[in-house]
C-alpha cells in the first residue's frame, strides 16, 4: 500500500515580519509571565540609578503590573526611542557588548511588553518641569500626552497577554504568579542595598525593604527573603582570588531545605541560574549534609565584565565564565574555608535538633522513637518483664536460650564462670539451631545486635538478616499512614508546647496558601506574628519527630503540586515525606525489644522489602554462603 500522493507545496517567499509579530516573537522569549516583566522594568529602574522602587500588581500580574521608581527619568524624545526595538542606552559597540556593567542592554524589554499588553509609560528628567506619557496598546501607540510629575519613571502593564491568548491560558494561578513577583523583588533586594523596594500586591502592602548597607539593614534584608532563623545559623564568607572576589552569607549544615531554591547567586549584582555552581557549592557541602538537601545561602561572585558573557540567554539568566574551571574552583575554595570554621558551633546547632552532620563533626541526636501506635513492644517467650539485653562495648547484644531454658539465663545472674569451672564444650549437631528461639518460626528472625547503631543483626533458622532500621521504620510508618488517611482516622495530638517556625517572606504566603492542605494531613498550623507559624497538632504516630523539618518539606512538597487536585493526587509524595521524618534514625540506639517489635512489624507490612523511597531495607546471608565465606563448604 503507498501513501497518497500530496500536493506540491508553493514555493515559500521571504518577506521581513511585520514589527508587532517581531515584538510579540521576542515578548515569547523575555516575557515568559509577569515575573518576567517585573523583573526586565526593575532592571530598568536599577540601571537608572533609582534609590526607591515601588512595585504594585493585581491577580498575580495579569491584571496589572505598575512600577514607580525616582531614577534619572527620560525626555520625550528618549521614551519615544525606548518604544522601538533595539534601542538602548548601554552599549554602543561591539566592545561593550563583551563588557557590560548594566542589567539591560538589548533594547528589546519595553517594545516586547508593550506588544502584549495595554502598556503607559510616564517619565521626567530633572532638567525638564513636566513629564510625558506615552499609552501603547498592543504594540500600536493609542496616545501622547505631556503631565506633571516627580522626576522619575512610572510605567503600567495591565492585561498582560490579552492578546495572545495562547500565552496566557499557560500562566499558573494568581498566588503562583504572585510568588514569583516576590521572589524576584526580593533577590534583587539582596543584591543591592542601596535601593529601597515596597511591593503591594492587590492593594495590600507585602513587603518593605529598607536601604542601607549597615548591619542592621542587612540583618532585616536577609531574615526577610531567608526567615530569621537564618541570621542566628549563617556563616559571613569573604574571599578574594586573583580577579575573582567572592563574598556572601551561606548558612550551617544544621539549616537545609529540600530544593535548590534557597540557593541565591549573584554575578557582578545579576542574579542567575548555574547548575554547575549549584554543584560546586553542594559539593563542599557534601561531608555535612544529607544528599538530598540543599544548602540556604547567598553569594556574590564579583569579576571583571569583560570576563563572563551575560549574552548567552534571552532572559539573562545564565552566564558564561571564560575561566570557567578557576571560578567554579574559588567558588568551592571559599566555600569550603568557611565551613572549616564552624567548630563548636556546628555541635551546638546539632544539639538543639538540626539536620544530622557527617564526617566525624557531630553526632545526631535522638529525637525520634517508635511510636507506640506503630510498633508495640513484642515481649520474650518465658519473660514477659524480664531484662534482656546485656550492653557490651555500646552495642544490645542477645544471648541464645538453651532447649528448656529460661530468660535470663541463670549464667547471667552470678559471676562469670572460670576455666576451670566451664564443663567440655559440646559441639551441636551441624544445620540444627535451638528450637526455642525460632519457635514460632519468625521469617526476619530474633536480634542479635545493633551495628554501628544503624543497623539491626538478626538471626534466622536458615541463616542472618540484616535490617537497615530507618528505611524499615520508614515503610511501617508509612503504610500505616496510608492506611489511616485512607480510612479517615488520622489521630491527631495536640502539642503540649506548639512548635514555632521562622519563615521568610515567600515561605510564609506559601504556608498561608497551603493550611487546609497541611490539616487534611493532621497538621495543624495557625499563624503566630509576622512571617512565623505555630504548629499546634500533629499526627499522633508523628509526634516524636522533627517537626520543624517536617513542615518545611511538606510545604516545599506542596508548592511543587500546586493546586488542591494536584495535592490529593499526589498525596502519597506527602505521605512519604512525613514517614521520613517520623521514622527512627539512623545511630540512634534501640534496646532488644523495639528491635524485636520492628521486625514483627516488618512482617506484617506490605512492601516491606523496600523503605517509601525505593530503597532496600534488609538484605539476608544464608547459613550456606556463610559458610562457604569460611571454606565449610
């Protein structure tokens, strides 16, 4: 069978492209939401040495985006210029392409939003008693008119994208587009003290940033954008390398969050995306934090323009080093001298219940242990109140019963017996194991010991198990979560003391977004002053772990779902993350009996054989591989 035959297609012609198609093409690439047009016009205002900005927006910037700033405005002959495609006032050359010193320089941000948008520009320069005001609607100017004003630029954009309506039915939920506004203001905030922002958003004040370059003002700087938590657990770095200077704040190991959000770079004052130095800076974290948490910081890496290349995408977000190896190499030096001084510091922070370090620098702490709802103490045949464990160097150790015996057994209770007392060894028959202990038979078999505090020896009747106690205890909380959300019985427990957490600017609209959800989940969170919650209920299985971290996760997982369908329909995620941080911890010691009840439990939950992330979480040694590891064989 062949394919039909098709009509020829005509001949294309070359033609040039209207200009408004042409503006709306590179709106596509520079205005990607109303992010990005806060983000290009408070570029703008920076570049024209304003030293207060003012940003208001309506339904997330679709209704309205209005920025007032007190730069060195624009004559009536230079907006109207701004108005057209590659116009600019930044480079002149070829040369200072590859060297620029602002944040705009193509030329192309007013037009492109003007093309989508019903765009007003107002501005007046110093030596000028009025101002202009120029209205665009669609790329297509409605009007010109002259008005009086302060010196300084006013624009607003409002109905963004109501003409392309493609664009706009991919645009996210206002609280979404709202967040990100913020998020952008607040990075350029970081990045330059000496200018002062407020941002309103549909008609309430949000946020105010002070200016100044004091200690003081920095401190309110970063607790607002990082949460005040972050002042009391953060390092300063300084450092100085050849042409590359390198400076910041990064916080302790004990402070992490579970995305790379909270991870601000800046280069020469522009905030960028780098993977590679997300990386680099990961890297000289990876001693001291977990591999699936993030470090919180902030960093300038300072450099001569002429060396990175800040051309290389449409939104300027990403650069290019032409030293790529020795900047990413100074990055990881800095970084790693820093963190070389924590010292008792570290120990403290670990003390008071921060993120587990590595390396020899602390030891974690126990706070999390088997919740009686999830794994009862399972009590020895013969002894129901019995001791039954011995400690030997640190480490639960289990004696077998003999056939007949008793626990303890009486060898125990006087005093170890001599050499010459001990009767002739006995050998047992070879394969045979006293019945006692495995009678009834138990598939994880009884504890032996607990190794390195991490893991569960266990002995079996056909050989040993090892059981990795958090990623067991992870998949038993887990299941049993699941069960109970599933059936509507989710305990919850009030806390005695509530639980209050920091929270930076962005983090606490996202927790006011997220409440209902995190209820539905048994938590229950009130708000407790500006930018700080109080956890107040928890499941009850959950009560004993590490609440704070809990929470920050759970939101941060939220975030990433979005909307309440997308929450439901990945409530498992949620599950997972909270079993995580309710599970027992590794090092941290169990006695006989909660090593007995977490194998119990073990065999009686689905999926056991892997913790809610897919990990193993026991692997077994026959009797015949031991023995062949010892030649018996």
């Amino acid at each position: 069978m062949t394919a039909p035959d098709l009509p020829p297609m005509p001949r294309p012609l070359i033609q040039r492209l209207p200009t408004q198609l042409a503006n709306q093409i590179a709106a596509g690439e520079v205005v990607e939401r109303p992010a990005s047009v806060v983000k290009e016009l408070l570029e703008n205002s920076l570049d024209a040495g304003a030293s207060r900005i003012e940003v208001w927006i309506e339904q997330g910037g679709k209704r309205l985006i209005r920025v007032v700033d007190n730069g060195h405005g624009m004559s009536d002959s230079q907006a109207r210029l701004a108005m057209e495609r590659h116009a600019t006032s930044k480079i002149t050359s070829l040369e200072d392409l590859f060297s620029i010193r602002t944040l705009g320089f193509r030329g192309e941000a007013l037009p492109s939003i003007a093309s989508v948008s019903h765009f007003e520009l107002e501005s007046r320069p110093s030596e000028q008693v009025d101002g202009v005001r120029i209205s665009v609607r669609g790329g297509h100017l409605e009007q010109e008119s002259r008005l009086v004003m302060p010196v300084g630029t006013r624009i607003a954009v409002r109905n963004l994208f109501f003409n392309t309506p493609a664009r706009l039915k991919f645009m996210s939920a206002e609280s979404t587009e709202a967040q990100h506004v913020t998020e952008f203001v607040q990075r350029l905030a970081l990045a330059h003290p000496g200018c002062a922002f407020k941002l309103w958003i549909n008609g309430r004040e949000s946020m105010e940033i002070q200016s100044g370059d004091d200690e003081y003002v920095r401190g309110l700087r970063l607790a607002t954008v990082l949460g005040e938590d972050f002042l009391s657990n953060c390092l300063e770095l300084e450092s100085q390398q050849e042409h590359v200077a390198i400076s910041g704040w990064i916080g302790l190991p004990t402070l992490s969050r579970s995305t790379a959000r909270s991870i601000h770079l800046f280069v020469n004052g522009r905030w960028v995306r780098d993977k590679v130095i997300i990386a680099v800076i990961r890297e000289a974290y990876r001693d001291l934090l977990a591999g699936n948490r993030y470090p919180v910081l902030v960093l300038f890496i300072q450099l001569p323009p002429d060396t990175v290349d800040v051309n290389v995408h449409p939104t300027k977000q990403e650069v290019r080093f032409h030293q790529q190896q020795f900047v990413y190499a100074s990055v990881r030096r800095a970084v790693t001298s820093a963190l070389s001084t924590l010292g008792r510091r570290t120990y403290q922070a670990v003390e008071q219940g921060g993120t587990p370090l590595a390396g020899g620098m602390g030891e974690e702490p126990v706070l999390a242990n088997l919740p009686p709802s999830v794994s009862q103490p399972v009590h020895w045949e013969h002894t129901p109140t019995a001791r039954s464990s011995l400690h030997a160097g640190g480490q639960s150790v289990v004696h077998k019963v003999a056939e007949g015996g008793s626990w303890p057994p009486a060898s125990l209770l006087r005093p170890p017996p001599t050499p010459e007392s001990m009767p002739p060894a006995r050998p047992e028959p070879h394969g045979e194991t006293p019945p006692s202990l495995f009678d009834p038979p138990q598939p994880l078999g009884r504890p032996l010991a607990q190794i390195h505090g991490t893991y569960i020896l266990a002995q079996t009747a056909e050989g040993i198990v090892l059981v990795d106690q958090h990623a067991a205890h992870e998949r038993i909380v887990y299941e049993s979560l699941k069960q109970a959300y599933g059936a509507h019985k989710l305990a919850g427990q009030r806390l005695l003391v509530p639980e209050i957490v920091q929270l930076s600017q962005t983090e606490s609209e996202q927790m006011n977004h997220h409440l209902q959800a995190l209820a539905r989940l048994g938590i229950v969170v009130e708000p407790f002053g500006k930018q700080a919650f109080a956890v107040r209920e928890v499941p009850a299985m959950l009560a004993d772990g590490r609440i704070r971290e809990l929470v920050l996760d759970l939101l941060n997982d939220l975030e990433k779902q979005g909307s309440s369908s997308g929450v439901e329909a990945r409530m498992e995620q949620l599950l997972s993350t909270m079993a995580c941080h309710s599970s027992v911890r590794a090092r941290k010691k169990l006695s006989v009996e909660e090593m007995d009840a977490l194998l119990r439990q073990m065999e009686k939950t689905n999926f056991s054989g892997q913790c809610s992330h897919g990990r193993p979480t026991y692997t077994t040694i026959s009797l015949a591989e031991l023995e062949k590891m010892f030649g018996r064989r």
